[in-house]
C-alpha cells in the first residue's frame, strides 16, 4: 500500500518504498545528530526503505521521543534510540553506515567556515566513537563546513588506524539535486530525469556545476551559464535567508542525504553502476579532497569518475575555487592535529 501510494506521487520515491532491491538481510543505519532539523525528516525517509533492517538514531537531546515516534511506522526497520554520549557507542555497533548531521547550522550572514569551531569537535568526537565502534562503516558527511570536517574526519580514522579513504565520504548530493532542479526549470525539462554532475567541495564558489555535462544534453547561453552557476552555488545561502535565522535546509538535505544513503545500500548490496557525486579524498589532481561523481560498490566508494572535460567557463570556476578549497582543507588538517 505504502508502495503504490508513494509511486503515485513521485517516480523518484519509488526508492523508498520498492522492494526490488532489498537485500534479504537489511542493512544497519546510523543517524548522528537525529533528533534535528535534517536528522528527523532524514531518520522518517531511511525509516521508509525496505534496505534497512536497523536504524539507529542518537544525538545529545530528544532521541526518545523521535525514535519512539518513528517506531511505530509499519516498515521493516526497527528503530532504536540513543542519547547522550554514554550511549554513543552502542548506538554505532554494527552499523553499516553512519550518516553525520549533527552539527550547527548557519544564520544569515555567516559562511558554512563559520562554523568551524563548533562543528569541528562535534565531528571528531563522533567519528572518534565511529573509529572504535564500527571501523569497517561508511560515514556520510553532512555537516558544514563539509570541505573541512570530511578531511577531519579521515585524520582522526587515521590516527586509529582504521582509515579506508573509500569509506569516507562528503554528502554534496544536495548540489547535485539543485542544479538538477534548476537546470529543469530553465529548460522546461522533467526534473526527475535530469542529472548535472557537480564537482569541487560544498561551499560558495567551491561549488563547481558541469553544466557542459548535463543528461540530457542541453545548451546555454553565456547568461544562463552565470545566472544558473552562481544560483546553484548560492542554493543554501538562499534557503538561509529565507529561514530568516531559524536555520539552513533541512527538508532538501533530508531528500538528498537520503538519495545518497540509498545509493550506497544499494551498491552495498550488489546493485552495478551506481554513481553520486561525494567529496572524498583524491589523489588526481592538486586537492587532497574532492568533490566528482563517484562510482559506488560492495566495499564503498570502488573509483572516482573523475571530473570528465571541462569547458572553459567551467575551467575558469575550478581556478576560482582552488584558494577557498586549499584553505579549508588546510584548516582542517590544523584543527586535526590539534584534536589529536
Ligand atoms: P539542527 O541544529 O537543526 O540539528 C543539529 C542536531 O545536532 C541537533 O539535534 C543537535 O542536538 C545535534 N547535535 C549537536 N551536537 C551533537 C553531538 N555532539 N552529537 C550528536 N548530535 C549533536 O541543524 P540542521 O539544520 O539539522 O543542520 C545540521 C548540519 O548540517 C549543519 O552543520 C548544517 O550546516 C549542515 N548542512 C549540510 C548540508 C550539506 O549539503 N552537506 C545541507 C544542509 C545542512
Ligand atoms: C546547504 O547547502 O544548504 C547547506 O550547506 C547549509 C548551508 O549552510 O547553506
């Protein structure tokens, strides 16, 4: 019922009700962060797919009430909530993968850099506890400033010795889903058949749309090219300052994170040629850390896809963003060495 009441609504959906895909034993989930205004809408989603046989929901503040909430949904995953750091541990045992939205969000006027301070810790205790508890997870990385905390995140795995660089990965699905969503406005196209590949990192001019690369193919003019580019890369300030101070985008992100969670079970479980754009550690070009389409198997992310043939507008982006990308993985790594 579910099933056929979500596929009448949006094709896209279909994921989070279609059985075709899921595996028989299910997969492990851990939300980080779950009580808040991603982690909630994204535990309902993840609570929504028939991949999922766990799903584990903690944060400092009102797990129980969520998890007793979304506990009562007739899908097969079986929730369970934890709060507070002495109950941190248990909830990552096991767990497949581990989903990071825990963190500060921003307020008009800030960057996502402006949340370093706070969510540099956030991100390091828990992926500290990730190192000890579940070694072998993928962690998905939600929270900002992204460029930095992913880097942060692969030091501290390092310094456990449990470091696979193809585990740990940066969600910039959300750029991905905007220029998508904007480039089928523009074009009078079907937005759920739309894909623009976007590379770089998860931040202002970092934010790198291919749109020379978009499926399926379609031309723009030099002021289509501006005009889209700087919108997709000004996406969250203008949900930011729409928010008014109350907060960044929660439901996108929540429709995003859970397009990329479903990407990475699906591939988990055998699924071939799966591809999402993930920031992750390179070893192709100049950054320690980038953002391409990834292709995604049974162990991770398997390769990058690298970036494919620039144009010239998109080469002259790329120069744009080296300086802003270097210093935040720069920054980062200072923090890490600190933290350790
Ligand atoms: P929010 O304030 O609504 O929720 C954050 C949650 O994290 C809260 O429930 C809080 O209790 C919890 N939390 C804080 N410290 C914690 C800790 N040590 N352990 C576990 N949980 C902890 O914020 P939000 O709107 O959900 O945004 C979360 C983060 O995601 C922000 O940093 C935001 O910038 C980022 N974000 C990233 C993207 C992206 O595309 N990657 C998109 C949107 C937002
Ligand atoms: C986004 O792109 O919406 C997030 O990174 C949140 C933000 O601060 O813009």
């Amino acid at each position: 019922l579910l099933g056929s009441l979500i596929s009448r609504i949006s094709p896209n959906l279909i994921r989070y009700a279609s059985s075709s895909s899921a595996s028989s034993t299910g997969r492990k989930v851990a939300v980080l962060g779950a009580s808040g205004g991603i982690g909630q809408p994204l535990s309902l989603l993840l609570k929504l797919s028939p991949l999922i046989s766990d799903l584990s929901l903690y944060d400092i503040q009102h797990t129980k009430g969520v998890g007793a909430d979304l506990s009562h949904i007739e899908t097969r995953a079986k929730v369970k909530a934890y709060v507070g750091k002495e109950e941190l541990g248990n909830a990552l045992k096991g767990m497949d993968l581990v989903v990071i939205p825990a963190g500060v969000p921003r307020k008009p006027g800030m960057t996502r850099d402006d949340l370093f301070n706070t969510n540099a810790t956030i991100v390091a205790d828990l992926v500290s506890a990730c190192a000890k508890n579940c070694p072998r997870a993928i962690i998905a990385i939600i929270a900002n400033p992204v460029n930095s905390t992913v880097v942060i995140a692969a030091e501290i795995l390092k310094a456990n010795n449990v470091y696979d660089e193809k585990k740990v990965v940066g969600v910039t699905t959300l750029d991905v889903v905007r220029a998508a969503t904007f480039v089928a406005e523009a074009k009078g196209l079907d937005p759920t058949k739309v894909n623009v590949p976007v590379i770089g990192g998860h931040s202002g001019n970092t934010i790198i749309p291919l749109l020379s690369q978009v499926s399926p193919p379609v031309s723009f003019s030099q002021q289509e090219l501006d005009s889209l580019s700087t919108r997709i890369q000004n996406a969250g300030t203008e949900v930011v300052e729409a928010k008014a101070g109350t907060g960044s985008a929660t439901l996108s992100m929540a429709h995003a994170g859970a397009r990329f969670s479903f990407s990475v079970l699906e591939a988990l479980s055998g699924k071939q040629g799966v591809v999402e754009c993930g920031y992750i550690a390179s070893h192709d070009g100049e950054f320690s850390h980038f953002a391409t389409p990834l292709l995604f198997g049974r162990n991770g992310v398997e390769k990058s896809m690298g970036t494919g043939k620039l144009s010239d507008y998109e080469k002259k982006l790329l120069e744009k963003a080296k300086k802003e990308l270097n210093t935040n993985i720069q920054s980062g790594l200072t923090f890490a060495k600190q933290y350790l």
